[in-house]
C-alpha cells in the first residue's frame, strides 16, 4: 500500500505531490533531514521507524521522485512504478515550474503498472504450475476448481 508519492526540486520546492493515507511523522522532510542532506543516498531506499522510502533522482534538472510506503507491505511493481512514474513525469515538466498538475496522469499510470504486475506474476505462476503438472486452467489453482469428491 502506497502512503504517498512526490516530486521536488533539491532546491525544496514540490512540485506535485500525493498523499493516500494518514501518515506518522513527514517521511518525506525526514528523507531529506536525514539522508538527502548527509548524502546518504547511494542505495535509493531507506527504512525510517513507520515507513520505507524510494527515490530516483532525475539529476540534470535537480529534482527527486519519492514514493513512501509502509514497511510491513511487499509493493512488488515499486521499482517499475517509480521508474514509470519519472518518466511520465518528466515528460510533462517544464524546466522551472513551480508546480506541475499530475493527479491524471498518475492514476493512469499507476493503474497500469499495477494491472502489468499483477499480469505478469499470474503469468509467472501459471508457468510454475504447468511445470510441476498442475492445473493450467485459468482460474482453476485460485478458485480450487477441480478439487474435491468426485
């Protein structure tokens, strides 16, 4: 579960941003107190008490790409959906603006890099099933079809 996403300047202006849920403390202004400005941010993830960072930068026009979550949720697409989410984003950023409308265009996209994930990961198991002699139908391992007094 995604807890909020943002760009900013290094400069510190943000430039759009998105919250989803109630977040404890400001992960974000934590980041930039406690990673960013150390320069403790080769890795591009980091772990704070409620949440789990990642971040992208697009260094030639100084801006960071943020997207919080909580730590006790396995977000399988976050590195596709921060990679698509820089793309999209630049493409629609004029060098210095100070604010950049993006609500569309994120939903859209987050939409369907979840809908790939979940896509490629039914796939994925699909393939493993029929390797190991398993049902192949769609649908049939998920909704036990086939299984029971015959």
């Amino acid at each position: 579960m995604l807890d909020a996403v943002s760009v900013f300047s290094k400069a510190g202006v943000v430039l759009w941003s998105k919250t989803f849920s109630r977040t404890k403390g400001r992960p974000v202004d934590e980041l930039v107190r406690t990673v960013l400005l150390e320069q403790k941010g080769a890795e591009l993830e980091a772990d704070l008490p409620n949440h789990r960072l990642r971040w992208a930068f697009a260094n030639d026009l100084d801006l960071v790409f943020v997207i919080v979550f909580q730590k006790m949720y396995l977000v399988p697409y976050l590195p596709e959906l921060l990679r698509a989410f820089k793309a999209a984003f630049l493409k629609q950023y004029e060098p210095g603006a100070t604010r950049v409308e993006f609500d569309e265009a994120w939903r859209v996209l987050h939409a369907k890099v979840e809908q790939d994930s979940l896509r490629k990961r039914r796939e994925e198991k699909a393939k493993q099933q029929s390797a190991n002699g398993a049902p192949s139908r769609p649908g049939a391992a998920a909704s036990g079809a086939g299984q029971g007094a015959h």
